[in-house]
C-alpha cells in the first residue's frame, strides 16, 4: 500500500525528504506502521482539513521516527521522538495542520 501513495518533496532543517502523502482516514490510520525501511530522506505526511490537537501511536511501528506536528502557517510547533513499538501516545496540545514523520538517525 505504501507504494501506491503520491510522494512529495519537503525541505526540513536543510535537508530534502521525500514523504508519502496519506490523505484518506484509512491511510493515515496504517501510517507507517509494518514498514521496516526507510531511506535516510524518507518518511510520510499526514494531511488534514482542519487545524487541531493530534495524537499519534506507534505501537505497530518498526523504525524510530522524528515526528513534527505543523501548523497552517508551515512552522513547527513541536517536534518529538518515537521508538520502535512503542506503546505511549504522542500528543500535540497546539492545532495543527499536518504531520510529517521522518527515519530518527
């Protein structure tokens, strides 16, 4: 499934990557979860209609992430850190509008 995803490409902190984009609820629900590479510029955005609060779980993920939660204006407003199965939720209590999720190396 992951394949099949348009793929976009988004300067961060000086370096190019190339995200696949999840845009249906069931897309962004698989995220990356069962993937077990990445290139080092890889990852996936999540796109939303709306600016809120996001959680996100990554109890089924195989990778350590970077996880940015950004707002309309294109600034992030938090980034965290997830590991590998890992079972506590990240939250984002500022609204945002997109969530991008890159290989932490």
């Amino acid at each position: 499934m992951l394949h099949e995803l348009p793929v976009i490409s988004i300067p961060i902190s000086g370096k190019v990557y190339n995200l696949y984009v999840a845009q249906t609820e069931a897309q962004k629900m698989q995220g990356l979860s069962g993937v077990d590479y990445l290139p080092n510029n890889g990852g996936m955005i999540f796109v939303y209609d709306d600016e809120k609060p996001r959680t996100f779980q990554f109890r089924d993920t195989l990778l350590p992430l970077k996880v940015y939660f950004i707002g309309s204006n294109g600034k992030v407003l938090q980034k965290s850190f997830s590991s590998q199965g890992q079972q506590s939720l990240i939250h984002c209590r500022f609204p945002c509008r997109w969530v991008i999720e890159v290989l932490n190396v």
